[in-house]
C-alpha cells in the first residue's frame, strides 16, 4: 500500500472485476435464452406430431 | 397443466435489454465520469458493480424462499417453477459476488479472502443453494422434488441470518475492518443505476427461466399420449 | 406421546442391532481424528489450538455416516412407508430418529475426547461443559441433518448429496462449537463462552422445530 495512504492504480482489478461480471452475467443470460428456445422447439415439434411421446 | 400464454416471454426480453442498457450507463458513468475517491483511489469504482450485485443476490434467494413457501401453502406448481428461477439466479449473483469480493479484496487489504461476514455468509448461501439445485436434479419425481427442495429451501433461508452473526462474532475477535458499504462513493448515480441495470436484467431472466420451468413440468406431469394403431 | 414411546423403542432396537455399525462410525471418527494430525506433524503447539477444530471436523464427518445409515433399514425393509400408513404422528417419527442420532453422536464425540487427548496433547479442565457442548453440537447436526437424510437416502447419489445439503447450514454450529470448545480447552479469560453457547441453543432450538414441523411435508405422498 503507498506510504501516503492513497491506494495508486489498481485498474487492473477494476477491470477485472467489470468483465468477469460482463461474462457471468452475459453467459447465463445467452444459456437461458438459448435453453428457452430449444424447449420452445421441442414443444413445438410435439404439437406437430401428437403420437410421438417425446 | 396448460402454459399460461399470459407469461409473455415478449415482456422478459424487453426487461433484459432494458437492465443491460441501465447497466451499461451506470458502468461508463462509474468508470469513467465518477471522481476518485479519498481514500481508496480507482479502486472503489468495483463497488458500482460490486454492490448491486449483492443487493440482487439477497433479492433472488429471497424470491426463491417466498416461492417456496407459496408453493407449500397453495401447491401451485407456477411456485415451483418461480423458485427453481430464483434459486438458480441467486446461485449465479452469488458466485459473481464472490469472485467480486476476492478481486476488491486483494488490493484493499492483501488477501484474497478476509472472511468478512457479508461475503462468508454469500458464500454460505452459495453452497447452500448449490445443494438445493442438486437435489432438483437428482430428484425425478416431480412432487416430491418441488416438496423437499422447498423444504430445503426454508431451512437454507432462515439459517442465514444465523450464519451471519455466528461469522460476524467470530470474525469480530480477529479484526475490525470496513467493508465495502461503509466506504462512501462520491457519487451514488452509477450505484442506483447499476442496481435497477441488475434487478431489470434479473426480472427479465427470471420471467424466462420460470416460463422454462412450466413448459418443462408442463412436459413432464401430462397425461401418457394414447398409443396409435400401427 | 405414546408414538414417541414407541418410535423410540423402535430405534433402541435398531440400535442394539447395529452396534457393528456404530463400533464403525466410532473407528472412522478415531481416523480421521490421526489422518487430520498428519496434516499439521508433531508440533505441539499448533496440534494443542488446533483440536477442538479437528474434532468437530472428525465428529461432522462421521455425522454424514450416522445420518445415511439411520433411514437404510426403513429403505431396505419398506418400512417408511408402512409407519406413514399408520395413523401415526410423522413428527414423533422425526424427533425419535433425530433423538437416536443425537445419541449416537454425543456418545461419539465424548469417546473421541480421550484421543484427542492423546494425540493432540489437549488439555480438559472442565470436562463436565465439554460434554454438554458436545451435546449441545450434535444437536445442531442431528436435527437438520434427520431431515435431509429422510430425502436423500432415496435420491441417486446419495452419498454426496446428503454432505452437500447439510454442510452449508451446520456452519453456526462448527463455528459456535469450534469456539467454545476453544475456550473450554485453552481458557476463557473474558468468559465469551456463555454466548456461543447461546448461538447453539438458538440454532438447536429453530432447528429442532423448524425440521419437525417440515419432516410431515417430506415424507407424505
């Protein structure tokens, strides 16, 4: 720590924190979008062709 | 049981773009037009994100414990469906919260972990809830996974404040040390802004992993289809 | 009352056949106590502030073996499911197993106190308040831990499952019992363990009603 009692720099850890924030909350925003639509699909595809069970 | 189409995914898209846009703004503002603070530097900027993303974190798990116990009281699987999306959104904010509180705390005080009380108990939680979506997982009868989880959930929930204090004690006796909040931003916009950014963004993807969750125990508690003559 | 009764009889016999099994539970816990002093070698100094630690680490590991093994003879007989047929109080079955395995941990830690003794050098001036926070500790294990062994033991991946769930929420009770084991072994100069043992009483306290209320919703159909 600076002998003057002001932290110096540290920009690194700021940006480390601003994007690794970006990219957790980023990825679990896509996967739940992605995983929506897929379930969207399945639903679909089973309204199309009632005998099929899955 | 039908899927609402009243839950329109339409309303939890727009949520979404609308908390990032808020995030976005309060992020450029706390960067880069906030003013170094006294004491800590440029390194206080973390809070602007830091902080709200605690804020949310408590809100999710508490959406989660509020589904639960509707869920048990009225056995509505819309609850069900509710608590699955708050567990799972608390488990990710309370991962990121700690991995931000790591990255505040080795510059402010040298270590990567200080087992402040706030921080130790999100910790907790994390696990907590961890072993809940677990259990989620590893339970497939329907009922019986909403049932326990909820359970589980009421218990995890109402253990926290004890967690809290039992750490605060303990820790209390080792060292005195200010914690994040009490450090005060010069300017507290990029905060406010920052904490809508992540509460519109968390409603929005709630609103779709809960829809999620319906068409998924939609899928699984219907009847059998009958059989077609081949 | 009378379900009581008879619950808890039901689990002193289980009990008594199954001294194998608690004779096996006390040889991991002595284990674990040795491994845990490789960690640290013969330094005495460290070993001697270092035990309380370990013996509650010792007695939370061998509380996930107790745990899972109290449902395996209901599991491997059906017999959950017969008792709940019954007009019987799912609470009186809670509370006798979380009774039983309260016992069987408070036996298990004040047989692990003279190892610990030993191999850690550890001093027991108040022997008697050692005890009753080693009760006072169970407690805290045994009461959520009932609970979730009751929806684990027929989950897949069990094992894991069970020490995942309860981990987390017993640490008040590691924290409180740590510490006051601490004080009672290594002195108490500004008398703090009066409040640790507060904080366990409390946790028991909701613990003990919260899992009883609760256990009714985990085992009905």
């Amino acid at each position: 720590m600076n002998p003057t009692g002001v932290l110096g720099g540290g920009w690194e850890f700021v940006t480390a924190a601003y994007v690794l924030s970006l990219v957790v909350l980023g990825s679990y925003a896509l996967s739940v979008v992605w995983r929506f639509r897929a379930e969207i699909r399945r639903a679909e595809r089973q309204r199309r062709n009632p005998e099929v069970s899955k | 049981m039908a899927v609402s189409d009243r839950l329109n995914p339409g309303a939890g898209y727009a949520l979404m773009v609308v908390g990032a846009l808020l995030l976005a703004v309060g992020s450029y503002i706390g960067l880069f037009v906030a003013p170094s603070e006294s004491y800590m530097g440029d390194v206080y900027r973390i809070l602007y994100v830091h902080v709200p993303t605690a804020w949310n974190a408590l809100l999710a798990f508490t959406f989660a414990f509020g589904s639960a116990v509707a869920f048990l009281i009225r056995g509505d699987f819309k609850w069900d469906a509710r608590h699955e999306a708050g567990a799972e959104m608390g488990v990710v904010l309370a991962g990121l919260l700690c991995c931000q509180g790591s990255i505040w705390a080795k510059p402010t005080w040298g270590v990567w972990w200080d087992w402040d009380p706030r921080l130790t108990t999100t910790a907790v939680m994390f696990f907590a809830f961890v072993g809940i979506l677990a259990l989620r997982r590893f339970v497939e009868d329907p009922v019986k996974r909403a049932t326990w989880s909820a359970v589980a959930t009421i218990i995890a929930y109402v253990d926290v404040p004890i967690v809290y204090f039992s750490v605060r004690w303990w820790n209390s006796l080792h060292q005195m040390q200010s914690s994040p909040e009490t450090v005060s931003a010069p300017f507290l916009i990029p905060l406010r802004t920052n904490a809508f950014g992540i509460l519109f963004l968390m409603a929005g993807l709630i609103t779709l992993r809960t829809r999620l969750a319906r068409m998924r125990l939609a899928q699984e508690m219907a009847p059998p289809l009958p059989e077609v003559a081949s | 009352m009378k379900q009581l009764a008879a619950a808890l009889y039901k689990e002193w016999l289980l009990q008594s056949r199954a001294l194998a099994q608690l004779l096996a539970v006390l040889v991991f816990g002595a284990t674990a106590l040795l491994l845990f002093s490789f960690a640290v070698g013969p330094n005495y100094e460290l070993l001697r502030a270092i035990a309380p630690g370990f013996l509650w680490l010792a007695l939370l590991l061998s509380s996930t073996l107790t745990l899972a093994e109290s449902f395996q003879a209901e599991m491997e007989h059906r017999a959950l499911e017969g008792q709940i047929l019954l007009p019987a109080n799912p609470a009186a079955l809670y509370y006798a197993k979380a009774l039983a395995n309260w016992a069987q941990l408070t036996l298990l830690g004040i047989a692990l106190v003279p190892l610990m003794v030993a191999l850690y050098d550890a001093q027991l001036p108040r022997p008697l308040a050692l005890a009753g926070i080693i009760a006072l500790g169970t407690a805290g294990l045994s009461a959520p831990g009932t609970l979730y062994a009751a929806m684990t033991h027929q989950a897949r991946s069990r094992q894991t499952l069970l020490p995942l769930l309860l981990f987390p929420l017993v640490v008040p009770v590691l924290i409180a019992a740590v510490k006051a084991t601490s004080l009672l072994m290594l002195g108490d100069p500004m008398s703090q363990i009066g409040s640790w043992a507060l904080l366990l009483i409390t946790f028991d306290a909701i613990h003990w009603s919260l899992c009883g209320l609760l256990f009714g919703r985990v085992v009905e159909d």
